[in-house]
C-alpha cells in the first residue's frame, strides 16, 4: 500500500512538472515603421544651357515636354504666343532620369505625402512650377491628374493611401516650369532657386 | 540566377542614388492617461544614407478631418502639454537618433489632444545657376493623448429614414478615409 502511495504521489509530481515546463512565453515586437526615401532633391531649369538641342522632351503623364535649354528657349521666343511648360534641364541624383523618385515604406494602412510648405519665391512667381506625381507600383494613389501648380493648395496632397496603404509604394515626381511669352526679364537674368518641403505622414 | 541579380543592383544603386532615407518609428503614438498624468515615450528616427542627416523638430496642433486627413486646428491641441528633447539633432550614417516626447495631460481637459511632431531635413546642397527646386523631406509623428475618464466617440451616428431598411445617419464627425480626391481637384484638405 505504501509503494502504491510513493508511486501516485511520484506520478502527480511529474505531471505537475510537466505543466510547468510546458508553460511558454512568445514575445512579439512589431514596430510601426513610417520610411521615406528621395533620390532627386535638386531640379535645375537652365534656360542657358547649350549642352542641348532643343528637341529634347520628357514625358509627363503621356505628354512631352520640352527640357528647358538656350535652344529650346529661343525656339520658344521664335514661335510661341502664350506660355509653353518646360522639363527640367537636368536632376541631381536620379542617374539619369528625368523624374525624381519618392519611396514610402510602412506598415501603416493610411498614410500621405504632400508639399507642406515652400522657401523662397521666384520673380516670374512659384506659381509657374508644376509638380506632377505618377504612380509606379505599391499602394496609393496620385492627386495630381494633371501637372498642377505647386500654389494650387497649401499644403498640396501629391498621393496617399486612405486605407490598405501597407508595403512599399513608389512614385515618380516631375517638375515643370512655365514661360510666358510677355515676361520681361531682368537684365542680369534669373538665377534663382526655391525649396519645397515633402512631408510624409500617418494620421 | 540573373534575374535576381539584376534586381539587387538595382536595388544598391537605388540605395546610392537616395538623397533622402529616413524612417520614423513609431508611426503614430496613442496615449492614455487621467488628468495631470505624465508619460514619456521614445521615438527613432533612422538614417540609411552613408552620411550623417541633421533633422529639426516642429510641433504642429492637428485635428483630424472627416476624410481623414491631417488638418491644421488649434482645438483640443497638446502641443503645449508637449516636450521634445532634443529639438534638434543629427542621425549618424546608417544609424538611430531617439528622441523623448513627454507629455502631460491637463487637468480640466476633456476627449482627446492632439499634436504633429515635425522632423524635418535641411535641404540638400545644390549647384550654381538656372532656375532650380530644391527638396527638403519632413516625417509627421501624430501624437495622441486621451483623457481616461473623458473619452469622446469617434463616430456618432442615429438611425433615420422609412421603410423595411433603416440607414445609419452618420453625424459630421464620422467620416471615411479618403484615397482619392474629387474629380477635377489638384489638391485636397490637410495639413
């Protein structure tokens, strides 16, 4: 009777322990992550560049575009009656393509890029640049359906995600210049520069 | 074989060609806490450029619009009940800053505050000449504090109309976020 007993209370103990070396503990760490990565960041409309001959032109959203040059911007005071949008001459950082591109990366279902606010001021006006989103893959979708003034709003949405907006999402952003044919321009010509701030968020 | 090689050089030239690499974690901050509480939270900011990204900080009141979006408003604002510390800083090449946000619910107050925290770059270097657009990047934080014991609903919303199928009123605050805007507008509401 005894041995029975040492036995019983051997094998309660046992199962006891086995409950506890059953007990796990899983730990999960997902942080919400908001990413954004730019390659251009300088836009240059040089309208005294002779690298170019004038028939070189970017296409934004299924229209091309002139890229500004002396060529292309004395063909312009040749012919032109009102105002032509211009291609940036060149992009710092893109390796050679004519649009910058944006990158957003989260694990966010709702998120938006937008021109939130503009340094400086151009003497034809800001007015006369053009910004231009186009959806390349990922989530999202364009604001911009058309080249829109970059004064059209303030802040200006490019694109953004309402609702599923998770992954990697990746957009083209051109620039345009508009010319009128009744500017006047200064004598020591302009040489001028603005900066617009892309601003990412998640509500 | 190729394939994949093709894309990972695509993908490191990507990566060498980036002016601007810079993730923020968390996204979005909510909080909790009774009145006077006081909570402080961490936040990281990354750089993947191989250069070191000096970064200021703004706070910004925010409200939420019906569609969504983040609006500029000075109601219900918990920037001044916010610290940031540093304000202004530098993330090293390819490494983490981390950033303190205190916050302090005050007293009396009531529902939910809220407050933008704005990181933003400088702009980057540009050449001589022409007519030139610069890019300075900025990442939004929205910082959230509830007042426990005072929460507001989000949606508030009655049942109206006649007939065997009754539709939900939704009042002005309730809302959809929205993906795209109306026909024909180049811009949307927001901050």
């Amino acid at each position: 009777m005894k041995r029975k007993l040492v036995a019983l209370m051997a094998l309660l103990a046992s199962l006891s322990l086995a409950q506890t070396a059953d007990s796990h503990t899983v730990t999960v760490n997902i942080p919400s992550v908001l990413q954004l990565t730019l390659d251009a960041t300088d836009y240059l409309f040089n309208f005294a560049d002779t690298s170019l001959t004038g028939t070189e032109t970017v296409s934004v959203g299924g229209t091309p575009y002139t890229k500004a040059s002396q060529a292309a911007y004395y063909a312009f005071l040749d012919t032109a009656t009102s105002t032509q949008d211009f291609a940036p001459t060149s992009l710092t950082g893109t390796g050679g393509a004519d649009y910058g591109t944006v990158t957003v990366r989260t694990n966010r279902a709702q998120w938006t890029v937008k021109i939130d606010s503009i340094s400086g001021s151009l003497t034809l006006g800001n007015n006369r640049v053009k910004v231009f989103a186009e959806k390349v893959s990922g989530k999202g979708a364009s604001w911009t359906t058309t080249p829109t003034p970059i004064t059209a709003a303030s802040p200006l949405t490019l694109f953004n995600a309402g609702s599923g907006g998770q992954g990697r999402s990746v957009y083209r952003l051109y620039y345009l210049f508009t010319m009128d044919i009744n500017d006047d321009i200064p004598l020591a010509g302009i040489n001028e520069q603005i900066t617009v701030n892309l601003f990412l968020t998640s509500p | 074989m190729k394939r994949p090689l093709v894309a990972l050089t695509g993908l490191l030239l990507a990566q060498a060609l980036a002016q601007v690499n810079l993730a923020l974690s968390p996204a979005r901050l909510e909080l909790v806490l009774p009145p006077g509480g006081e909570v402080t939270e961490v936040v990281r900011l990354t750089n993947g450029l191989d250069r070191e990204e000096p970064l200021s900080v703004a706070l910004r009141p925010f409200a939420l619009t019906p569609q969504g979006d983040v609006a500029e408003s000075p109601e219900r604002n918990l920037c001044p009940h916010l610290t940031v510390t540093p304000t202004a800083f530098t993330v090293p090449p390819r490494g983490t800053a981390e950033v303190r946000l205190t916050m302090k619910a005050p007293p009396g107050a009531e529902g939910t505050l809220a407050c933008l925290v704005v990181f933003t770059a400088g702009p980057r270097p540009t050449g001589l000449g022409g007519l030139r657009i610069t890019a300075s990047p900025s990442l939004g934080l929205a910082v959230y504090l509830t007042l426990r014991g005072t929460e507001r609903p989000a949606l508030r919303a009655k049942v109206g109309g006649e007939g065997k199928a009754l539709p939900l009123l939704p009042s002005p605050l309730a809302g959809k976020p929205r993906e795209r805007p109306p026909k024909g507008h180049g811009g949307g509401p927001g901050l």
